[in-house]
C-alpha cells in the first residue's frame, strides 16, 4: 500500500548541532558538554556554588535520570534536572524550583543557538510534503526549545502534527507518543514511515508502534544483533525522496 504520510525525528535527523561539544574542565576533570555554557548564568544564581560543585551534580542526576528511563520512558523535563542538583547541592527547597527554571532557560538559549539546518534539507522537506502528509516525534526535555529551533530554520509549517517529549510526557522508543502522532495525522502504522538517526530511540521505537524505519546511518553501523531490520538504511537525509518512490 502506497504511503501516506512520513515522520520525523528531529536532532540528528531533520537539524544537526554543531559537530563539536565544547569541553570545560572542572576539578581536573573535563566534560564535554553544553553545561560549560552556564558558567556565566550559574555565578549570577548560585554564587555561593562553585561551578566546580555544580557541573558534576547535573551530570550525576542527568545519568540518574536516564537509568531510571525504561520500561515506560517517562519524560523528565529540563528544569526538573536542574531542581534536583540543586538540591543535591543543599539549595532550599523553596527557592531551587525558581532557579532551576532560569537556569533551564538559560542552558537552552544556547542550545538553541547551537542547531544547524543541513544544506539540502529544506528541500527534503518541500518534496516530501508534496506527495505526503508529515509528522515530527522528538525526544527533548524542553518542548518550548524545540518549536523555537523549529521555526528559526523555518521548517515548522511542513509538520501538520509535532509531538516533542517534554509536552507529550514520554519519550520514544515508547509506542505511545508514535501511535499519538499517527492517530493525530489519521494514519494507520501501515501507511507510515518513522525517519530518524537513533536505532534505539527510532528504529526500535517505530518497530513498537507497528511503523516501518528508515534508518539516517552515516558510518554504517551494522544494526545490533537481534534487532528489527528498517526498512530504509540512508546515509544522508537527502536519499529519501527518491527511496521512497521505489
């Protein structure tokens, strides 16, 4: 059966971030992380903090919060992970909620500011969304952030229906926030395809909604043994057009 409508991943898939994340040293340690951004942010909130205490309490609660992900993959947003270092930094918990949600702004500002979009990838867009209905599905713990990177590479309009985590409240590979969109566009799995960059978050993921993959794959990894064979295996986003006319 023909398709009748395409989603989307969005970080890695339809906008990249800047290839190199910078590195901050902190206690001897260097970190490779946007976190180094806050530096400037956290002096003015915490200045009785080190951001020397600081950065390593995100990463912990940020690997804390992952490990706890599965099985029902719920979202935590942005500014929670930052309430919870805080307070495992000892910050009161009447005033932590307040920061964390400026620091949380804060972070993503520049995050935002750190997204390209690939040169061809506009006209992907055009393509497609002369022959199929689209859909975006991206896991982000700041939904504000992600409409706004949206609409600063002027893609927004192709997505009849954009689900982001952070609003939805689970995160792929969970089925959940897949069969959303596709009950949003009014498409059965079988009329759809799911194209993004992560085999875990997005192939596996359409796989538990019944969707066919397409697979952004370029270093062309093998897939993991065991694992659901996508549909589409691509390099480049730009391939698919053709692809899908096959």
């Amino acid at each position: 059966m023909p398709l009748r409508a395409v989603l989307f991943d969005l970080f890695g898939t339809v906008v990249h971030f800047a290839p190199q994340v910078p590195v901050v040293e902190v206690a001897g340690t260097a970190w490779r992380s946007t976190m180094s951004w806050l530096h400037e942010a956290a002096e003015r909130e915490l200045p009785e903090v080190p951001f020397a205490d600081l950065l390593p309490a995100l990463m912990q609660v940020s690997e804390e919060i992952v490990g706890q992900r599965p099985p029902e993959y719920f979202e935590v947003p942005s500014r929670e992970r930052f309430r919870r270092a805080l307070l495992r930094l000892g910050l009161d918990a009447d005033a932590a909620p307040a920061i964390a949600e400026r620091l949380s702004l804060a972070h993503m500002g520049h995050l935002a500011t750190t997204t390209r979009l690939p040169p061809g990838h506009l006209e992907v867009l055009q393509a497609l969304a002369a022959r199929y209905r689209l859909g975006l599905v991206s896991n982000f713990d700041h939904a504000p952030t992600a409409r706004r990177i949206l609409a600063q590479h002027r893609v927004a309009d192709f997505f009849e229906v954009t689900l982001i985590s952070d609003g939805f409240g689970r995160r792929k590979p969970h089925a959940s926030i897949f069969e959303a969109a596709l009950q949003a566009l009014g498409v059965a799995p079988g009329d759809a395809i799911f194209v993004g960059d992560s085999f875990s978050d997005d192939v596996i993921g359409a796989h538990n909604a019944r969707l066919e993959a397409a697979w952004i794959n370029p270093k062309g990894n093998p897939p993991p043994a065991g694992t659901p064979t996508p549909r589409l295996v691509i390099a480049e986003l730009d391939e698919l057009p053709a692809l899908l006319e096959i």
